[in-house]
C-alpha cells in the first residue's frame, strides 16, 4: 500500500500538477487520519471489554461468595432456633417474638451446655468484595444501585451482624460466669426446673435469649438480602455477557 502510494506521488511530483498534487496530499492526510481513528476506536473498545470482562470476574467472585455464606447463615439460624425453642419448652411464660417459631424439643436429648453457648462466631465470604476493594476496582462495577447494594450488605449489614453477635458474647460470658459450677454440675433438670432459684436463673436467661433472637432475626434478614442479591449479580452478569 505505501508503495502504492509513493508511486502516485511520484507521478504528480513528476508531471507538474500542484492542483493534483495538493488533492492528493489532503487525501493521504485525511487517510491518515481516519486509520488514526479506527486505531483508538478498536483500542478503546477493547479496552472496554477488558473492564467488562474484569467487572464480570469480581462480581462472580462475589457472588460464589454469598452462595457460599448462604448454608453457613442457615445453619446459625437453625441453632439459634433450637436454642430458643429449648428456653421455650423449659419456660412456657418466655415469649419468642413474633417472628419466631419455636418448634417441639426432648429435653431429655439436649446437654445443659447447650443452652450456655451462643454459636460459633460469624465468618462469612468476603475476600472478593475486599479485593475489589483493596484494588481501588469498585469503580468497575457500572451498575450503581447494584454497587450500592453490595456495599450495604459488606460495609453496614455484616458488621451489624457481628456487632450483635459481639453483644451476645458478652452476655453468654456473665452468665458462663454467673453460673459455672451449675453448667459443670447439673442439667436441664436440676438447673432449669428443681432449682430453688428458679426465679432468678429464668431472667437471667430470659434476657439473655432476647439477645439470641435479635441475632436471629438479623441473621434471616441477611440471608433474605443474600438471597436476593444473588439474583440482581446473576441478571447484571448476563447483561454484561450479552453487550
């Protein structure tokens, strides 16, 4: 091609033309220029793609996350719930609140230590959204009310949800304390229902339970916010893949 066209300018050097000379010269510029453009025209789109296709990798990772955390959620749920239906069948007049449903327990089956312990803590999935982070990436994901809503969950939602549980900690330790000779010498029996302070051990688990079932009912609310956030990655992934 450049050959081609040192030939034709050759030509018109040679004939003596200025008029065709100078038409000529414009249009090699213009040429030019246009190859110029389709040059940063592909690279830009290029470019683009490889933010897209970065954005669909932490927003995978973000959602294998979540799915990830969703199992572990439930299981917390699970035995928080039978914690309180325990406290409920020992002490018919505590009263779970009203989203929850206390299911039929043998007491004779669950060790008195059960109802002392508050539940492994609360480690969940976040090192895709830390990267994202970390990387100063977030601005990557251009779906704003999506970003918006991974943000609540990390930065407002979880830590909410291990603050609670740092209180009910706190709780379980006054009581393991309170009452650590009867956790290591009595049962449900004897501690709940022979004991002569009856009374006062029944409050105290009674306020301690409340702690219990606002764990509960953040931890189902997270599970429900999980759930759907997972739906909202899914469709924005497949908008992204279908650009």
């Amino acid at each position: 091609m450049l050959t081609f066209l040192r030939k034709i300018r050759k030509s018109l050097i040679d004939s003596g033309s200025t008029r065709r000379y100078f038409l000529y010269a414009t249009g090699e510029v213009l040429l030019v220029m246009v190859g110029i453009l389709l040059a940063l025209q592909i690279n830009n789109w290029n470019e683009e793609r490889k933010k897209e296709a970065l954005e669909i990798e932490y927003l995978t990772g973000i959602k294998e996350d979540l799915e990830a955390d969703i199992p572990f959620i439930e299981e917390r749920i699970s035995r928080l719930l039978q914690r309180i239906s325990t406290l409920y069948k020992i002490d018919p007049s505590y009263i779970p609140g009203k989203y929850i449903k206390p299911h039929d327990v043998s007491l004779d089956s669950i060790p008195l230590h059960f109802i002392f312990r508050r539940g492994p803590s609360l480690r969940l999935a976040t090192g895709s959204y830390n990267a994202l982070i970390s990387n100063s990436s977030i601005g990557l994901i251009s779906n704003s009310e999506l970003l918006q809503s991974i943000q609540e969950l990390y930065d407002t939602r979880y830590p909410g949800a291990l603050s609670v549980y740092d209180d009910l900690k706190k709780r379980e330790e006054h009581i393991g304390w309170k009452y650590a000779y009867e956790l290591k010498n009595s049962n449900i029996q004897t501690f709940f229902i022979d004991n002569p302070k009856k009374k006062e051990v029944l409050a105290d688990f009674n306020f301690y339970f409340k702690k219990h079932e606002l764990y509960h009912a953040v931890l189902l609310s997270d599970q429900e916010y999980s759930l759907k956030l997972i739906d909202d990655i899914n469709t924005e992934i497949n908008r992204l893949n279908k650009k």
